[in-house]
C-alpha cells in the first residue's frame, strides 16, 4: 500500500510513525500466537 506524503505536516516523523505502527503489528502476531499456544496446552494438559 502506497501513501501519499506530499500533503503532510512538516513536524510529522512518517518514519518513526512507520516502525512504531509494524513494531504494534509484530508485537500483536505475537500475542496472538501465544494465546493460541496457550489454549491448545490449556486443552491438551487440563483436560
């Protein structure tokens, strides 16, 4: 997906907006494969 940044705000950091928002991303991938990992062991072993 393409933006365009050209209409912008000169104070605004698009760049460490980018890293933070796939750093948010990255980091609810692995949230969820935790929890996911966590219920299948919850079902496997507390059963």
């Amino acid at each position: 997906m393409g933006l365009d940044l050209s209409g912008g705000h000169k104070d605004m950091d698009y760049d460490e907006h980018r890293r933070t928002y796939k750093g948010f991303l990255i980091g609810t991938q692995v949230l969820i494969a935790f929890v996911a990992v966590l219920l299948i062991g919850m079902a496997l072993f507390l059963v």
